[in-house]
C-alpha cells in the first residue's frame, strides 16, 4: 500500500523559496509506474494541480506556474520534492503530494496535506 507524506515549513516569507518533500513508502518512485504530483488549495478554492514527476524522471508543470516551479526526486531516499520560487501570499494553500497509476483516471494516493502560509 503506497503511502506518502509531505514535509517542510508551514510558514515562509514573501520572495522566498517554498520547498517541501513527499516521502513515499510502501511502494518506488521509480519502479511504480505512476505520476508523482503536487496538488494545492488555496482557502476557498478548489484543488490546483501543480505539477508533476513521473517514474522516469520527466517532468510536467502547469503552464501558470512554469516560471517558478521544480519538482525533482531523490531516488536514494524515496522522495520528491517541491520547489516554489518567490512566493507571495497568493501561495497559501494546503499542499498535497499524490500519485496516480499511469494507466487510471483519478489519484489513488494523497498525503494528509501541509498547510502553507506566506506571509507579506
């Protein structure tokens, strides 16, 4: 049973780089063949896809945040990772990591969610 937590701040400052961690267990981020995502819901709006790393390492990004984002892996320690650079208080959300399989419809998988807040 794959199962995922995230980690980092819960509070950073505006300008600054938000980075947080996914850690993944009961499964391989590079064995099963899913999509490892970054989801966020900014307060009261729905869930915002971020972006993306799948079992080989490629990346995809949401066109509005392209300028901005980085997911990366550490394949040693069973993560991936999020980097937000020059946040504003726009990027208050709860973060969530998940994961699909790459041949279903809908996320199997989610973190319990981190909340995120940026101060100005």
């Amino acid at each position: 049973q794959v199962q995922l937590q995230e980690s980092g701040p819960g509070l950073v400052k505006s300008s600054q780089t938000l980075s947080l961690t996914c850690t993944v267990s009961g499964g391989s981020i590079t064995t099963n063949y899913y999509y490892w995502s970054w989801i966020r819901q900014s307060p009261g709006k729905g869930l915002e896809w971020m972006g993306a790393i799948d079992y080989g390492g490629g990346t995809y990004y949401i066109p509005s945040l392209k300028t901005r984002i980085s997911i990366s892996r550490e394949t040693s320690k069973n993560q991936f990772t999020l980097q937000l650079n020059s946040v504003a208080p726009e990027d208050t959300a709860v973060y969530y990591c998940a994961a699909r399989d790459r041949n279903l419809y809908e996320y199997q998988y989610w973190g319990q969610g981190t909340q995120v807040i940026v101060s100005s």
